[in-house]
C-alpha cells in the first residue's frame, strides 16, 4: 500500500497550489476562504535515482517506483476564530478524507500577499498553527465523548474491561479538552487497543510544511537544516519571514514534528517546466530537490521507512518498509505465500552490485552477495531475491 500523506491548513495558506504543483493534479484553487469538505486526490512516484541505472541494466518489462498519496481537503482552521460560537472540529465527511491518512502535513504560510489576505490579517505561523492544532483537538474530543457515551451504558454490566476503558477515555478528554494532542499523553500499551479503534488525528505523526516566498526558500531551508541538527537559534534574532520559519523549526524539533521549507509559487512555476531545466534551475538557487521530493523524503523519516529493491528481467521495482523490517515482513509486502514460505534472502547492497559492474555473479564472486536468514534486518538499498516454498497444505 502506498504511504498516503493528508494535507490541511488555513485557508490562503497555499495548500491547494502546493499539492498541484507536487501532484500536477490541477485541483481548483480558491482565492477566499471556504466551508466546503471537497478532498483532492492524488498518487505521486517516490523519486529514486537508483531504479533507472537497474532498468538500463536489466531492459525489464516494467519498472515500478514506489508511491505515495497525498490527500488535499478544504482550508479549515475555524476554531479560534473568536466568533463566540461553539466550534465542534472538523465534520464527519472532512474527517473521512484524512482519518486514514498514514501522517497529516499542516502547511503554513510565513509571506505577505496583499493579493492573497489571510483570513486573521496578519501573518503569524505559530498562531495558524495553534488554531490547525485546535480544530484537529476539538474534532478528537467529539469522538472521544461520543465513545464514553457509548462505554457509559455497556460499564454498567459491571465489567472492568470497560470501566477500564472509561478511564483511558476521561483521561483523553481532559487533554483534548485543554487542546493537548494525544500524542502528548504518555499511555500503556493496553491503553493503544482502545485509541486504535478511534482514528484520533491528533495522534498521528505530522509534519510541518512552511510555505515560504520564492526568495526565502534557501535561506529557509539553510535555517531548518541548521536547527535540526541542534543549532541554538534564537528566532527573536531573525528577520522578516525568518522569525516565523525559526518558531516553527523550533516547536517542530521539541513537538517530535518533522519541518520542510517549501515555495507553492515555485513548485507551480517549475511544474510547467521540463524536467531538465527544472533541475538546472533548482541548481541555479542552490537547492539539490523539488519541494514534493523533500515532503516525500520528510514523510519517510517521520514514518521510519526505507525502501529495498528487486530486480530482474520481469520488472525492476522499489518496495516500501518500516525500518527494522525482518527479511520475512520484506518478503510479505511482495506476496503472502513468499513469507509464508520465506527459506532465505539473496542480498546485494545497491552500491556494490553497481560497483561489480552490475552483475550478480560478479558481487557474489567478490563476496559480496550474502545469504541471510529470517532474523535478517533489512537495510534501504538492499536488492533482495526471496527463495520459499509454499506447500500443497
């Protein structure tokens, strides 16, 4: 199954131009804020350098890239509005467009436009954010009351099993209540049966996606590798946009919440190029990738996953797994019976195989193909062969 990302944020965030632009799915784009749930759809490859040298080797059928989802619903962010209504989070329909999203990637803008206003009139990331977080808190807390409604009346039988879960409950609907995620809460492993069975966004993984303005995007992406790798930055201290990237790389790094710089307004311009001057222009800036391949990349790391290949002349292709992955779970994702029957995996590192001139006899006589077992972990860039044996039953 592909990794599938759902994207919000407010409305003018620049969400709907990021997602056509890393998807070219041309979904409409609206210039005022809207109440509508309409989800855009699209599926996208997992750019990998190391599948068209393997096809240039093996002339396969096919050659099949990995892929992920991404999911683009309406701008919300309704919840510190200040109005004076009572906001109740996100509704049914919206929920239905990302509850099954592997990780939520909340896109906030960090620019002026006085093309495009914001809905608060002003600029400020960290307060967008508080007001995404709010909403995704209150549409939890709807779920979670609705639950212990439901506990309540069974709890009476006197069954500790659901007095115990009207625990977990309680102690859920006090942190929503005090808009706390639920990623914040430390919870047993027991307490995770019940949270399993209520799709609670505020306990997926998420990222941040700052959209920045075209000219900031390097010195956005400079900051953020600088503060991930521990710099002390003061965002007190930065100008202009860079104050806000700054805040929100900060609460990232202490949120566990992975951070990516992007640019809508580039990404669309680059998307209407070929794919040649796209790249010598990215080089021009300074910047190695597209703002879909670092939001791709970002989504892997926040999910642990890597990627391990197969090659031949049937098709060449990338399978996505959680790092730490045994060969038997690797050997699963290509079919049921091969890990049912899983006997050994043939490894090659990618590395080696085209270093010994792209030829498995010639990594193995070098010593550099290994026979492993069902304890061995697999590793990003491993080329695997899976031997089985599925018997009649």
């Amino acid at each position: 199954m592909a990794l599938t990302i759902g994207m919000i944020g407010l409305p003018q965030s620049g969400k709907t131009s990021l997602f056509n632009a890393i998807t070219r799915a041309g979904a409409p784009v609206s210039g005022y804020a809207t109440s509508t749930v309409q989800a855009n759809f699209a599926v996208v490859q997992v750019p990998d350098a190391r599948l068209q040298p393997l096809a240039d080797i093996f002339h396969p059928k096919k050659t099949t890239y990995a892929t992920v989802e991404f999911v683009d619903v309406a701008g919300v962010g309704q919840a510190a509005h200040g109005d004076g209504e009572k906001h109740e989070g996100l509704s049914a329909e919206f929920i239905g467009h990302i509850r099954n999203a592997d990780a939520l990637a909340l896109v906030l803008r960090t620019f002026e436009n006085s093309n495009v206003p914001h809905i608060y009139n002003s600029i400020n990331s960290n307060r967008d954010l508080d007001s995404l977080n709010a909403e995704l808190a209150l549409t939890d807390l709807a779920t979670v009351e609705k639950r212990i409604e439901r506990t309540k009346k069974v709890a009476k039988s006197g069954d500790k099993k659901y007095q115990q879960e009207l625990d977990i409950l309680q102690l859920l609907q006090e942190a929503l209540n005090d808009l706390r995620p639920v990623s914040s809460l430390e919870l047993l492993a027991q307490d995770r049966a019940v949270l399993s069975e209520l799709f609670l966004l505020t306990l997926k993984p998420r990222m941040y996606v700052l959209n920045v303005s075209e000219d900031m995007l390097g010195a956005a992406s400079d900051l953020l590798e600088r503060i991930a790798a521990g710099a002390d930055v003061d965002p007190e201290k930065q100008e202009g946009e860079l104050k806000g990237i700054a805040t929100i790389a900060k609460r990232g790094k202490a949120e566990g919440a992975e951070v990516a710089a992007v640019s809508a307004r580039l990404e669309a311009e680059l998307a209407e190029l070929p794919e040649e001057d796209a790249a010598e222009y990215l080089e021009s800036l300074g910047l190695p990738k597209l703002g879909a391949d670092r939001v791709i990349q970002v989504g892997y790391r926040l999910l642990n996953l890597i990627t391990f290949l197969t090659a031949g002349e049937d098709e060449v292709r990338a399978w996505t797994v959680t790092k730490g992955a045994k060969a038997p779970e690797a050997a699963g994702k290509i079919h049921s019976d091969i890990e049912r029957g899983f006997i050994r995996a043939e490894v090659t590192r990618y590395e080696d195989f085209m270093n010994s001139g792209g030829s498995f006899a010639a990594a193995a006589k070098k010593g550099l193909q290994r026979l492993e077992g069902k304890e061995y972990v697999i590793q990003d860039g491993d080329i695997a062969h899976f031997r089985f044996n599925v018997g009649k039953g």
